[in-house]
C-alpha cells in the first residue's frame, strides 16, 4: 500500500527525536490530500463560526449564466461558488500560493482559476490560461455554441495532490449529452502536473458525449441512477482514496449519500451498503437535500480502530434552511450523529474544501471563506 512522502517525513521525525530523547514536533497531514487533520481536538468541533470572508464575485462573462437569458453577458441568475482550494507545494513550479478553482451551475459555467498569497486572499483571476483569454482551466463542452439554451456545463471541482502520480486531480460533473433518461450528471477527472501551468487535460473516453471519462459514474442501483456529482474525494492517513458521493434517482426522491473507495484514485469501487446516509437511516434526519460536506481524522479509538468525522449538509423541504451536521465512523458504514445537533450557520450549495492553520480552520463554501476556531490542547503546529 503506498504511504506518501508526509507520513515518511512524521516518522523519520518521531524516530529522531526519540532516539534524543525529546518531544517530538506535531506534523499535521497534508491539506492537500482533503482528509483534515483533527486528531488533536480537545473537545467538539464548534457549531460556530468566528470569521466569514467573501473570496469570489462575479466579474468575468462566463461567470453569467446564459440559460433563458437574453442579456447575456450580463444578468442570469447567480450561483457562483463551488469553492476548492489547494497550495502549490507539490510539483515542478512549488510557488507556496493557494489556488481556488471554483464555479457556477448554470450553462455554461467552466472550471476557473484564482490565485492569492493567503489562504483568505484576496485572490486573482489575473492568471494566463494557455489558448483563453480568460481565467478557465476546463471549459464548458460546447462552451462556443450560440445556442443560448445549450445545458453544458462543467461545476463543483474538487482537486486533490495524488502522491503515488506526482499529479493534481480534479474532479468535477459535467451535464452529459448522451444521456437517456438516467445519468444526466456524471463525474469525470482533469489532470495536471504543474498548478501554474493552468494546463488541464481530462481523461478521455471512445464513443460518450463529450468524450470524457466518466471517473464516477452513475450507477445501476436507484439511489444513484440520474446524476453522480457534487462529490468530496481525499486521501486517507493509511493510503486509501475514499469518495464521499452524492446520487440522485430518477425516482425524485432527495440525494443521498455513500462511500466508494479507490488504489489509484482513478477505478473505484462503491460500498454495496450504500446508500449510507439519507432521510430514512433511522438518524432523525431532515426531509431535504443531503450533500457531502468534508471528512475529518480523528486518531485512532481506545480499541485501536481509525476514527473518521464526516461532515454533510441536509436541507429542509427541497432546499430550505441548508444545515451542516457532524458524525463519526470508523468503517464509513456506520454513522454516528453528533448529538448537538445542527451548525449555527448555513453553507453554499456543494462540497466544503477544508483548510487548516494551527488552530483555525478554514472552510471554502459558496463565495465565502469560513473560519472556525478549533479546540485544541496545545497549539504549536
């Protein structure tokens, strides 16, 4: 199983400070790797925010929707955000800055790009994309067609740093023009090895429409049979990719969530329990929407079992009153909500990208950058 270079590096540092007889340094784990490092709280995660931050506004023409909307490009409706954000510290141009790719979900919203020196910003779409004039790294599919009523578009990107590849992934949906009447939304991959190059290239695939790979696929079971989009993929502490998915039916019934797992981050293999969390899963949840928000490292438990918090979003009625809720697992079958109950603040649509400095940590959703004081016992990370 492969461990990437940060696990190697906490050891060889356990190792040494041992043998001289020291404390050794806490190493938190990469952010990059979208699993966050919690396995220092001393107490709760806060249901409380003690900072916002708006990042993103509107300001480019694709940023403008133009379904059903004649004053294109202006006006459309707003939907800005779908937020994730990594640093540039891995590959050939390490320039230590954050790199906020981001959305609409609307036609024909691509995958953009901003760039900023601190994780709250201000960050820049002043960024040179090889062949555009404009800040997007992965366009819309027929983003040049004058047809104002055209649905592509490509939305909620979520980049991870794939050691074992030496390459940044990104995974976003994409409206998929060969659907019938299931897998409206799919989930394919870009890739690239350099985050300053703005040189993206998708995984290909024969004979779909566009002619990308479908990475995360919609699958034959009810739950997840229209759209596979909107997911939350890390890496864990022992070297697993898991994806935390989001299906929606064909059925109308609300999305639900479940799990898969990858060696590669590439082929996976969804859970056969899932759906693990929905409206009936004997938790008491609300009768809304269910999103994937992010998953958290707890350590390891009494009985020496890895612990895991998730975090995921439930809505009331259709989309109302959009709640952030914590739970804890350690086999991702099994959930146990927090007993607090729901945060005291509402998130954007789609996933939240994590971020954590010492002891804040910094939640990308919507337009805003979240910031929540964590409870820790010693902050010397």
């Amino acid at each position: 199983m492969h461990y990437n270079r940060l696990f190697i590096l906490f050891a060889a540092l356990m190792v040494a400070s041992s043998s001289a007889g020291e404390t050794p340094p806490r190493v938190l784990l990469d952010n990059n790797l979208k699993c966050v490092d919690l396995s220092d709280l001393d107490g709760d995660l806060p249901l409380e925010l003690v900072e916002t931050h708006q990042i993103l506004q509107r300001s480019e023409k694709w940023e403008h929707s133009t379904w059903k909307n004649p004053n294109w490009p202006a006006g459309g409706g707003v939907s800005l955000g779908y937020p994730t954000v990594v640093r540039n510290d891995h590959g050939p141009q390490p320039d230590g800055k954050y790199y906020l790719y981001y959305a609409h979900h609307n036609p024909r919203s691509g995958i953009g790009v901003a760039v900023a020196d601190q994780i709250t910003g201000p960050y820049s779409k002043d960024v040179t994309v090889p062949g555009r004039s404009d800040n997007q790294v992965v366009p819309s599919f027929h983003a040049d067609n004058p047809n104002p009523d055209d649905p592509s578009h490509n939305s909620s990107p979520w980049v991870v740093w794939n050691e074992a590849a030496q390459l940044w992934f990104m995974y976003f949906h994409y409206f998929n023009h060969a659907h019938t009447k299931t897998n409206y939304q799919t989930t394919a991959l870009a890739t690239t090895a350099d985050l300053a190059s703005h040189q993206w290239t998708v995984e290909h695939a024969d004979g779909t429409m566009p002619p990308w790979r479908p990475v995360l696929p919609v699958t034959d079971a009810a739950w997840m049979n229209e759209a596979s989009s909107y997911h939350a993929v890390q890496c864990l502490p022992d070297g697993r990719w898991l994806a935390f998915l989001r299906g929606t039916s064909t059925d109308g019934t609300p999305p639900a969530l479940g799990f898969g797992t990858s060696a590669d981050g590439r082929n996976w293999e969804y859970f056969t329990e899932n759906p693990v969390i929905h409206q009936n899963d004997g938790g008491d949840g609300r009768e809304g929407v269910y999103r994937p928000a992010f998953v958290g490292y707890l350590g390891t438990t009494a009985a020496g079992y890895p612990e895991y918090l998730l975090a995921w979003q439930e809505s009331v009625g259709f989309d109302g009153d959009n709640r952030l809720i914590f739970g804890r697992t350690s086999d991702f079958k099994t959930v146990t909500r927090d007993p607090r109950g729901y945060s005291r603040w509402s998130p954007g649509d789609g996933c939240i990208s994590p971020w954590r400095i010492g002891a804040r940590l910094y939640l990308f959703s919507g337009m805003y950058v979240h910031v929540m004081e964590l409870p820790v016992a010693n902050d010397d990370h």
